[in-house]
C-alpha cells in the first residue's frame, strides 16, 4: 500500500502564521537585535523564509509519523 502525503507545500494558512509570526518577533525585539527599519525588512524575510520551510518539514513529518494512513 502506498503512502499518501495530503499536505500541501504552499499553504496560505501557513504563510499567514508565519508573517504574524516574523511580525511578533519584529516587536518583541525592537531595540536589541532590530533598530533601524533595515534591520526589520531583514529580519522579516529571514524570519518568513526560514519559518515557512520549518513550518512546512514540521506538517510533511506530522502528517507522516501521527496521522493515520
């Protein structure tokens, strides 16, 4: 029997997490690590890039090990 992925790479609803996310993540580090408006762009297109590829590995591996197939 052949194992069925049902999750999606590109997901809205995980985009939308992860830019609300990044967006906290500008506001509880204002002052420290993000100071100029530079450093937030920065800060935000790291934070959604690299949360949106965990986002994604952490569903593809859940869907796999916890869900029934």
């Amino acid at each position: 029997m052949g194992a069925n992925f049902g999750v999606d790479i590109i997901s809205r609803h995980r985009a939308l997490l992860v830019c609300v996310m990044a967006a906290l993540g500008i506001v509880f580090n204002y002052g420290t690590i993000v100071t100029t408006v530079a450093d937030a762009a920065v800060f935000f297109v790291l934070s959604v890039v690299i949360g949106y590829f965990l986002f994604t590995l952490f569903s593809l591996l859940s869907h796999r090990f916890w869900w029934d197939q």
